[in-house]
C-alpha cells in the first residue's frame, strides 16, 4: 500500500494533536520555525541532520 507522504504526515499530525494536546500557539511557532529555518542560511547545516 503506497500513502502520500502529505497524508502520512497530515495523519501523524492530527493524531499527535489529539493525543498530546499540545497549546496551539506552540503548534504554530514549530511550523513557522520549520518553515523559516528550511530556506536559511542554516539549511546546509540541517539538511544532513535531519536524514
């Protein structure tokens, strides 16, 4: 069975929302921080890290 790995990830998420009950705000900071770090000048540092 091949899953997207857009819907693996929008399952695992929603799950670990659910779950855990993290505060939205912190959702939010993970996201954006995620994001603005993926197009940084530290991406080359991260990129090996994060295989």
């Amino acid at each position: 069975m091949d899953v997207p790995l857009w819907l693996a990830l929008i399952v695992v998420g929603a799950l670990g929302i659910k779950l855990v009950r993290p505060p939205l705000w912190l959702v939010a900071v993970l996201l954006l921080g995620g994001y603005l770090l993926a197009d940084s000048f530290l991406t080359p540092v991260i990129d090996p890290l994060a295989k």
